[in-house]
C-alpha cells in the first residue's frame, strides 16, 4: 500500500511539472515574440528603423 501512495504521488507531481512546462514554453514564446519585434513594430524585417541603412544592416 505504501507503494500506491508513493506512485500517486509520483504521478501527481510529474502532472504539477508538466503544467508548469507548458506555462514556462508559454511565456518563453511572448517573450521572443517581444525581442524579435522591431522598434517601429514592423516584424516583417523589411522596413529600417530611423536613422539605420537600408542595406547590410542585420539585427
């Protein structure tokens, strides 16, 4: 019975980590989605920003 009660909670707590996984790929998603955007909120890359050159300029 011991055994049970050690594998419930095995169980539980591999359920509680993988939510916490999935909350943590969450945020790590936003916060690229905030680096990769540019400063004049244009994400395509086409457009500079002021005072950058059209050319051979990479993030």
């Amino acid at each position: 019975m011991n055994n049970t009660s050690a594998s419930n909670d095995t169980e539980a707590r591999v359920r509680e980590l993988q939510i916490q996984v999935q909350d943590l790929k969450e945020l790590v998603n936003t916060l690229l989605s905030v680096i990769c955007e540019e400063p004049d909120g244009v994400t395509s890359g086409a457009a500079p920003s002021f005072g950058q050159a059209k050319m051979n300029y990479c993030m």
